[in-house]
C-alpha cells in the first residue's frame, strides 16, 4: 500500500469517527429535550408574604430569597453565604424558620412566608426588635434580620415543647435556658461577635434571666 493511500484512509477515518460523534450527540441532546408544554422554564406562583399575595412569574430555578430580593423586593432578608451555613437569609414559613437561600420559591406557594419586614415597622417594632436595640445585638446589622427571625422562631419552638440536642429532660417542657438558645441560635453567625448581646435580647423577651 502506498503511504499516499495510508494518509488517505487514515484522514477518512478521522472525519467518519467526528461525524459519528456529532450525530450521536446530537440525538442525545434531541431525546433530553422535553415536548410541549414541558419545556416551560418559568412558573407563575402565587406568594403570600407578610400576609399580602404577591403574583409573580420567576425561573423555576429562583431560590426563595432571590424571589424576596430580587421580585418582590424585600431586601431586608440578606444573602450571605447562598450555602445555608451563615443564617442571614433566615425567614419564617408557617411558622418555622428556614435558610431562603436553600429552598426554590414553586415549593412555597399557598405558605406564610414572614420576613424582617412583617415583623415590625419603625414606631412599632416587634418586642424582639425592640431588645435587639436595647441590648446592642447587632453592629454592622447585616445578619440582624436573620437573627431576630430566628429568635422568634426559636421562642416558638421551645413554647411547642420542640427539643434541641441540649434538651436534658424530653419528658418535661422544654425551657429557656442560655444552652438552649445558644444551641438553637447557632446556626445564624455574627461575624462581629454580638453574640452576648443577641443572648441577652433573647431572654428578655423570653421574660427570664440568664
């Protein structure tokens, strides 16, 4: 065989080989691609947030505290960490609080979703606010309205006899104690170290003391 001949098939070989794997990408891609009315990206949702329903149309990949920030824009619910880790994204819905950054907002329609915003108002704060400002809970602010959601939420939990890993007694009422709340507050961070402070406003509220 000569080499001009070699060249040849092994040239041939090369594009037959690409073209095989164009097609066959090709019908991959066609057989992942929904029919009709599935490929909607978007969802009209119906939010009901500080007890007012909002109609809103979003990506059904919106997360819940991109639909609060972005959509309907209550930014008092900050973004931090977009990982669930730092708290400052906390909300409350149904009454229990969640990390917005974790949850897609399609999975919340018919829920009573509650924010900083719903909470209190200048000249008439809710008593958790109220503490914070008292106690000095906060310095920068931007984990604040995640921790008073939280703390809400977390004197709710304790009313509803919910225990944590530090409950000592599962039989008997859970209590309010500086290791409970530490415990149920941890997953909301101040970076600038409030942590006393924010202990503080919590028990007032609570109406014991530590």
């Amino acid at each position: 065989m000569h080499s001009d001949q070699l060249e040849i098939s092994r040239r041939d070989l090369l594009i037959s080989s690409a073209a095989a794997v164009a097609v066959t990408g090709a019908a991959t891609v066609a057989a992942a691609q929904p029919s009709g009315s599935d490929m909607a990206l978007t969802s009209k949702l119906s939010l009901t947030v500080n007890g007012k329903r909002h109609d809103i149309e979003i990506d059904n990949r919106t997360t819940l505290l991109d639909a609060l920030r972005e959509h309907l824009h209550l930014t008092g619910t900050k973004k931090g960490c977009d990982h669930g880790q730092c708290g400052a994204c906390t909300v409350m819905v149904d009454g229990r609080r969640i990390n917005s950054c974790l949850t897609l907002a399609v999975m919340h329609g018919g829920d009573q979703v509650t924010t900083i915003e719903g909470l209190g108002q200048p000249g008439d704060l809710h008593p958790m606010q109220a503490a914070f400002v008292k106690h000095d809970g906060f310095q920068c602010g931007y984990c604040t309205p995640g921790q008073i959601c939280s703390s809400v939420a977390v004197l709710e939990e304790i009313k509803a006899n919910i225990p944590s890993h530090v409950t000592g007694d599962l039989t008997a009422q859970a209590q309010v104690t500086p290791a409970e709340i530490r415990e149920r507050m941890s997953g909301n961070i101040c970076r600038c170290g409030a942590y006393s402070n924010i202990l503080d406003a919590i028990v007032e509220v609570a109406g014991t003391k530590a």
